[in-house]
C-alpha cells in the first residue's frame, strides 16, 4: 500500500513552509456527541462559541464519520487506522471483559513516540475490560507516556468523579466536573513538558466523557438553558455540551499562553452519533441530536456515524473553510505520521487514508479503499453500510446479533451473505430518504460489487477471539428498518 500518495508529497512544501519543526498534535474527543449538536452545526439553543471559533479559524467537516457507530471500537479505529474489526473490537467493553486491544496492534501514540513526541492521554480510554490491571494492556502499552484516565464512564456521573487512575495508580475523588477536570491534566502535563522539554513535540488525545450518561452539569450553566429547554434534563444535556465546549475554549487559552498555538493542529469530533433518549435506565438525560441525519448512535444509518469534524491550526491551515470531502478518524494515523516525517511499518494494513493535501491545499484525496462498517450488533436492519464518493451502500446481513467474533461463531460469520442493497447519495441526501439502486443502476451495480469485495475482505481480516465462553450474542431492543 502506498502510503505517501502524489498528492501528500505535494503538501510537503506548505508544511515546511509552514512550521521550523514538528507540530504538536491534539485529538479532542467528544463522547456520545450528535452531528447537530453544535451551534456551528445547527442546533438551536446550545452555544458553543469555543468550538465555532476553532471552526472559524480552520475547516468544519459536514461529512467526518467516526469509525464505528459505538465508542469502544470507535476509538480502536481511531488509535489504529484500521477497522476495528480487524483488532476483534466489535462493540462496547463491559467492564471486566476478556476483551482488549492487543499489544500487537499499532497505534499512533507508538507511532510518534518513534518520531520523538512525547504522549498523553486524559480522559476516557475504554479500549479495554480489565481496565490498571496487569491481565491485560493498558495506555502504556498503547504507547501513551502519561495517561489519566478511565475504563469507561465518569462515575458516580461527571460531576466529582471517583474513577480516575494516573499511570496505573488510583486517584480518589476530585472536584469539578470530568470535561474540564480532564483538560487540567493535560493542561499540567504540556506546562511540565514545555519546562523540561520546551523542544519536544507532544500528542494529546483528550477524551472527555461528556455529554455520555450519567450527564451533570454545572448549575450556572443549567440555568441558562432552563428557558430554552423543554424540560429539566434537557437543560442538563444542554449545559453538558456546553461545558464541553467550555473546556476546549480553557485548552486554547492555555496553548495561547504557552504560545504554542501556530504550533499545534487540534482536531475535534465525537466517537460516535448521540444516544436515543431512555433507550435504557440511565439515559434519562439523552438529549443530542443528530438532525438532519436518520438514526442514532448503534445504528449504521448516518446518524450512527457521521459526526462533528474540526481541524485547527492557526498559519498554517487556512481559516472559514467548510469541506464536503468524507474524512474519518480512520484517516488520523497515516496523517499524523505524514506530519511527524514518520511512516508505518510497510506491512500493516491501513484503512486510513492521508488527508493532509486537503487540510493544508484543499485538495481532493482519493481513497484507495471506501469506508466501511459491519456493526454486528446495529439497531437498524442493514448492519453493513458503505460510503464511497458522494454514494453510501447498506445491506442486510443474514445472521444473529454479536457483540463479538469468536471460535463459537467465526463460522456463521464468515459464510453470511449480504442481502436486501439500498443506495443513497448522501452528499445532498442526507436522511438517506430516495433509494437510488433501481433509479442509477449502473452506480447501484458498481457499489454492490465493490462492497461485496470490500466486505468479504474485511471479515477475512477480523480478529477471532479463542475463548469460547466470551459472551457473543447482544441485543439491544426493537429493530427498526
């Protein structure tokens, strides 16, 4: 595969031009966050004047997908560049399960290390079950030189949260809320490393919690929005985001102080679609939106997946851009090492592709492989979807719901077929409203066949857990077409 393409030696020049050594790198997570939840995608009451300021000054993505519609191999995907499927991460982790991100993965983190920089991680990680245990990897192992963070949620909820651990020692309980309590650390972490290693380049993934249940806001913030809120746990959702919102806006402050903020690229979106109200006990306050897209999170429809996407980098990166060119999380790894001088190993399959002639210059990127999902365990009835130009293909597969591939059910996996094709050009249609297959038959032929190509290929790759007593079946409610 090649992973520096014609167009990305291009951008070469305006990036030497641009900047006398390495940039920094910060990934800012959202979790559970809606394509509409933010006031520069159109939501009508949240402000988020931090985030449309990022946005102003760099590129607003209208078509950034997440690698998964659900957050654990949402993020495996992001830290690899590859499926998550591939690293047998099909669905969420529960909390002590057998179920992790191998060491034999490559990750960005262990890329950069290589490249010099030195990595953290503050917030959420859920890459693994057996969360600051030695039975199995932890951020360390993923090549993160300081990591703060969590196995899954902020708990009891974002408000005082008690389940921080710093490099494998637990912390106790804090004060403050999980979004702004995670962005301190990191804050801290970069001011230590400026002051031993003003040189050194750092990446920073910053995962917050918010807006994922169990929500808490503060009540300044809440009171703002009681007016504008239908109801009181709207409210909370609201101020949720925005003190999400708030939190970069204190990130950007401290890399203004620190006058590293020509010399940092900050990407922002969210692990996957918002959460559907009451869908279980917890999710009382689950009120994102992702207007005007169909679905929500756990489904494969656009709602699943497509996301916020922000890129900033002040002098470099031209401001008051809004691009229609589908980018995914996937992409991060061949373009951060692309940034770092640095390449992956020439044999690790990647389904990322370099976007950085489309950051710096505009340019179009052509994608050697589209972007694809099976979601084993999707709430709507087409559990594989595919996006490739301007066109999204789904279809139905014949096989139970999973939560995981393993020796028990590799079999069934392997030899589904795919069924039940519908074709959406979702560049302007973005419900995913007029099926197109009998309307532009030649377009619907050419995408069924590469996505039966794609799939199978992919499903081949995956990873097969060997221990039959993993849990494998899930289900998470009434199916919806």
């Amino acid at each position: 595969m090649k992973f520096i393409t014609i167009l990305s030696l291009l951008a070469l020049p305006l990036l030497a031009a641009s900047s006398q050594r390495k940039p920094n790198i910060v990934v800012i997570l959202a979790d559970d966050l809606g394509y509409g939840d933010l006031e520069c995608y159109g939501h009508p009451h949240i402000k988020t004047p931090h985030l449309n300021a990022l946005a102003k000054g760099g590129i607003r993505f209208t078509d950034f997908y997440s690698a998964a519609p659900v957050c654990s191999p949402s993020r495996v995907g992001l830290m690899t560049g590859r499926s998550p499927n591939r690293a047998g991460i099909y669905d969420y982790i529960p909390g002590n399960r057998g179920i992790f991100m191998r060491t034999s993965e490559t990750t960005i983190p262990q890329l950069l290390k290589k490249a010099g920089y030195a990595t953290c991680l503050s917030g959420k990680w859920h890459c693994n079950g057996k969360f600051n245990s030695p039975a199995q990897p932890q951020p360390d192992a993923a090549g993160f030189d300081h990591w703060f963070a969590t196995q899954n949620n902020a708990s009891p909820s974002h408000a005082n949260p008690t389940n921080y651990v710093r490099n494998g020692e637990k912390v106790g309980r804090l004060e403050g809320f999980s979004c702004g309590i995670a962005t301190d650390e990191a804050i801290g972490w970069i001011k230590s490393l400026r002051e031993k290693k003003p040189e050194k380049p750092f990446f920073l993934y910053l995962a917050f919690h918010e807006p994922h249940e169990p929500v808490a806001s503060p009540e300044a913030l809440v009171e703002e929005y009681r007016e504008s809120a239908r109801q009181e746990e709207e409210a909370q959702y609201f101020a949720n985001v925005a003190n999400l919102d708030a939190a970069v806006g204190k990130l950007n402050a401290a890399l203004k102080e620190l006058q590293l903020e020509k010399e940092t690229i900050i990407i922002f979106t969210s692990d996957n679609g918002p959460e559907t109200l009451r869908r279980y006990n917890r999710a009382k306050n689950s009120f994102g939106s992702a207007a005007p897209l169909r679905g929500m999170k756990l489904w494969t429809t656009e709602a699943g997946f497509r996301v916020p996407g922000i890129v900033s980098w002040p002098g470099t990166i031209a401001p008051g851009q809004t691009s229609g060119q589908p980018v995914s999380s996937l992409d991060f790894l061949p373009t951060f090492c692309q940034l770092a001088d640095t390449t992956p190993p020439s044999d690790l399959l990647l389904d990322g592709t370099n976007v950085l002639p489309l950051l710096l210059g505009g340019k179009n990127v052509s994608r050697e492989k589209p972007l694809l999902w099976i979601f084993y365990n999707a709430l709507n009835e087409r559990r594989v979807a595919m996006r490739h130009g301007d066109y999204k293909i789904l279809a139905r597969l014949n096989l139970p719901t999973y939560i995981a591939v393993n020796s028990a059910n590799s079999g069934k996996v392997k030899n589904a077929t795919l069924s039940d094709f519908q074709l959406f050009k979702v560049s302007t249609d973005l419900h995913e409203s007029k099926d197109l297959s009998a309307i532009e038959p030649g377009k619907f032929a050419e995408l069924k066949k590469l996505l039966e190509t794609e799939y199978a290929s992919l499903v081949e790759d995956s990873h097969v857990w060997e221990d039959e007593t993993l849990k494998t079946t899930g289900h998470r409610g009434k199916k919806s077409k």
